[in-house]
C-alpha cells in the first residue's frame, strides 16, 4: 500500500491541521516514535482515553496469584468505559501493564540463550514497533522511562470502580492522534489478522 492511500483510512473527524499533522507523522515512520506519540492537548481531561497510561492498575500474572498495583495501558475504547455511556450490564476496564524496556532487555541479557546481537537487533524492532504483539513507548519526561506493552498480558477491572477525580494525578500519558493510529494499528493486527492458514467450513444444516 502507498502511503498516499493512508489517507483515505484517516479519521474524518479531524481539523485540517490536525489531519495534516497526522499525515506527515506517518510519512516519517519509524523513525520519528519518540515524544509526539503523546499530547498534552487533553490533560486536564477526567475521561479515561482508549490508549491512556494509568498507574496504580492492579494487574495479576497467572499463575502467580499475587495482585500488585503498577502502571498500565488502557486497551478498552473510549466509549465503553465512558461513565456517561448506560449499559444493560456493568463494563470492565481492559488493560495491561507497562513494563520498562531497559529491564527487560537486562532480563533477556541474563536469561535469554541468544547472543547479545540478537537481543540488541530485537529490541531495535520493538522500538520500530516491528514486532506485533509489543506496543513501544518512549519515555515521558519526569514520569516514564522508556516502556513496553504486551498485547497478550491483559487485565480487567470494574469500570464503575476506578476513580475519576484524580485521574490526571494518575496519568502518565494520553497518546496523540499519531500514537492513536498507530496503537490501533499494532492492536487490530495483533488480536485481528487472519493468518492462520486454517479452513474453517460452516456446520452443515
């Protein structure tokens, strides 16, 4: 696909300048990923954006059974989680944890079987975005060190029960237009594609 024809995948709700911005940032991918996948445009905001940094998350990883509080990305959408939006059944705030990029690349230094080379090469790919199961975030001045986010270490919690009235005094980031696209992007690749190469015929009736 020809970058000329992302255009016609935009969101339309965009101010011109806005589409603009959002455009040329994409032209320049991957090698413009640093502080203007973030915005500050919404800060003062206490709606819970689908892509949000929110700490304090209480997240579990099975099969150990501890629940610890720690920061994470919001994978729900905005409309889902809004408190405004009246459901027939309570929601449930999708997300999962952010975990600092340096750590576990001293982690696969230390444990991997693979050279140093290799696990340099691989983390050079995360920070590309090149690997689908694995959102890159840089870090945010004063508040996140350059992160990651993996698609396949999700948590819940009731939606009804996280707190809105200090919400910016949780927040670590809110993603820009640019971040959105591309955390959408990596998102419906990861959980969407079909690429499993199985046939799979209907029941016959």
């Amino acid at each position: 696909m020809k970058l000329d024809d992302f255009k016609l995948y935009l969101p339309k709700f965009l101010s011109a300048e806005s589409d603009k911005e959002l455009f040329d940032s994409l032209r320049g991918f991957p090698n413009n990923i640093d502080s203007r996948i973030y915005t500050n445009y919404l800060t003062n905001s206490d709606i819970i954006y689908q892509g949000d940094g929110i700490e304090e998350m209480l997240c579990v990883n099975l099969p150990d059974a501890t629940i610890k509080p720690v920061p994470s990305m919001i994978l729900s959408n905005t409309c889902d989680v809004d408190l405004t939006n009246v459901r027939n059944f309570p929601s449930q705030l999708v997300y999962a944890p952010i975990f600092n990029l340096e750590k576990y690349q001293n982690s696969l230094y230390k444990n991997s079987e693979k050279a140093k080379e290799q696990i340099d090469s691989h983390i050079q790919s995360v920070k590309d975005q090149k690997i689908t199961q694995i959102f890159y975030l840089p870090k945010v001045q004063g508040k996140m060190d350059d992160s990651i986010v993996f698609f396949d270490k999700v948590c819940n919690f009731p939606n009804k029960l996280v707190p809105r009235e200090n919400l910016k005094d949780r927040k670590l980031f809110t993603l820009s237009d640019y971040g959105a696209y591309l955390f959408l992007l990596k998102l419906s690749i990861h959980f969407t594609r079909i690429q499993d190469k199985v046939e799979r015929k209907s029941l016959r009736i």
